[in-house]
C-alpha cells in the first residue's frame, strides 16, 4: 500500500483490460489516477468501481475521454489531469489495438490505423507530460509494448512493426530525458487474458482451438492477468525503480526464452 502516495498518474486506455488493472493497482498504491480512455462510459464504470473500491471519498480518481491518436486529445486530459490533481507524475502509454494483416493484402488504411493507435499514440501521450516532467526533473513514463516488439509470427503485420517503434520510443526519450530525471521504460507482455484476447480467438476458424493452442504455447501453461502486468507497471511508477531507465521488463512466463516448443 502507499508505494504511489502523493503521486498523479494518467493511464491510456484504462476502461478496461491492462489499462483498467493498472489504474485500479495505481490506486490501491495511493495514486491519483487519471483514465484517459476513448470509450468514456467504460471509463466512468471503470472509475466508479476504482472510487467505491477505495470506500467514501478516499481515490482521486478521474475519467477523461482520450483518444490517443489526436495530440489535442491527450493535451487536453493531461491538462485535466493537473487542474484536477497537479502536475502528472507517471504516465501509461497503454492504449493499443491488435490489427494483424497479410502484409501485401493489408490496406493503406490498416497501417495507419495501426500506426496511429500503436506508435503515434505512445508518442503523443510522452509529448504532452515531457515538458512538465523535464522541468520538474522527475517523472515516470511506461510503455505497454508486446513480445511482438522483439519477435514476429506470421500473419500479424503490422502490429509488430509498430511495438518494435514503441521499444525504439522508449530507449530514444529515456536516453534524451535521463540527465533530467526522467524514467521511460517498456513492459513487454505476452498473452494476457482481456477483450483484445477474446476477441483474437474468436476471429480464429475454431476458437476453442485457439484458445486451447494459446494455453499451450507458454512454458507456465497458461497465459498472464491483466493484474500481473499492473504488478510490473507499479514497481516502474514508484521510487522503487530510481535506476532503472530506457528497459524494457518482459512478462510472458518465460514464453520468449523457449527456443521450441
Ligand atoms: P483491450 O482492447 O482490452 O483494451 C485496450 C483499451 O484501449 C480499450 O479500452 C480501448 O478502448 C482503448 N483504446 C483503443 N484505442 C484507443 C484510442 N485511440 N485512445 C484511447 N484509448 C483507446 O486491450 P489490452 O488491455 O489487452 O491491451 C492493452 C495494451 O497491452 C495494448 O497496447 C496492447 O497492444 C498491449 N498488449 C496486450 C496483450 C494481450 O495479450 N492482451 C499482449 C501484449 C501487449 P475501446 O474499447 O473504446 O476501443
């Protein structure tokens, strides 16, 4: 308890999923919390589940429909953020969508929707609390990228293009910012169990299939929680990680290190 007291965070796309457990941990952890989230009702629930959580009157917390891919948007939240709380002192890039194409087949359109969402929406996200935290020389950012960010599968371009960016991102501004106190670092996650997940077996020809071969994959046996990854995304926020800069903490079981299956 109390490892983020006195501190403001923003989470992306925190309705629901990895977003929603880390602004719930956040808050345990003594947080003000921001949920800068697209889908504003989700937020609002998500939210109000967090405040009823902390009992009457004891979370700081705030949903503010975002959407990462317009830089306004994010401005605006961080904006709101600091009238509601002050200066943000952590923030999760987490919003993200999974489009997976043939690269050859996939449409203009799907790059750049993956693109927008993936990349340019991790990088509005560290324009907008950089100058805040360069002049304050403290701050926290972490970037929710994937083990697609270091390996491929066929079939899921462009997704991985734009994760490997997110690692690129990460190492660049923790370099740039690290004389200023700045910490930006990466959580690379493997299969978690959320929509996103859901909805990638359902979209399969035999999704109990899929679902099955998934909890096949990992060394462990199963695939991670959402709550597992917020675990991570504390330890990074707090004073606990004051050395640990422009890395990226892998979380899939040990699924990466396995050479065959
Ligand atoms: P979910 O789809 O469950 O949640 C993602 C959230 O982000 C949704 O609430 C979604 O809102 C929101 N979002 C989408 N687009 C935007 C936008 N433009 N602006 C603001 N919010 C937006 O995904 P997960 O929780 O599973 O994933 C979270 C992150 O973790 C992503 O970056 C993903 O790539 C990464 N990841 C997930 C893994 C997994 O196995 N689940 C594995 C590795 C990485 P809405 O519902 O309105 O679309």
């Amino acid at each position: 308890m109390n490892r983020l007291a006195g501190k403001v965070a923003l989470v992306t796309g925190a309705g629901r999923g990895i977003g929603a457990a880390i602004a719930r941990a956040f808050a345990a952890e003594g947080a003000a919390v921001v949920l800068a989230e697209l889908d504003g009702a989700t937020a609002q629930t998500t939210a109000r589940e967090i405040a009823e959580a902390a009992g009457s009157g004891a979370a700081r917390v705030l949903a503010v429909p975002t959407d990462v891919t317009q830089a306004a948007s994010v401005q605006a939240a961080v904006a709101e953020a600091e009238r509601a709380f002050g200066p943000v002192d952590v923030l999760v890039n987490n919003a993200g969508i999974n489009v997976f194409a043939d690269p050859l087949t996939m449409t203009d359109e799907d790059w750049r929707r993956c693109f927008a969402v993936d990349l340019d929406g991790v990088w509005n996200g560290c324009r907008a609390v950089l100058p805040g935290m360069v002049e304050r020389r403290a701050g926290s950012i972490v970037n929710i990228a994937s083990t697609h960010a270091f390996q491929i599968i066929p079939g899921c371009f462009p997704y991985p293009v734009a994760k490997h960016g997110v690692i690129g991102l990460t190492r660049a501004l923790g370099i740039e910012y690290a004389p200023r106190n700045v910490r930006v670092n990466a959580i690379a996650p493997g299969y978690i169990e959320t929509q996103l997940t859901h909805d990638w077996w359902n979209a399969q020809p035999d999704p109990e299939a899929a679902r099955r071969a998934t909890l096949e994959l990992p060394p462990m046996k199963r695939i991670g929680r959402p709550e597992e990854v917020a675990m991570t995304a504390v330890f990074l926020a707090s004073d606990e990680a004051p050395f640990i800069n422009a890395s990226c903490i892998t979380i899939d079981g040990g699924r990466t290190a396995l050479h065959h299956e």
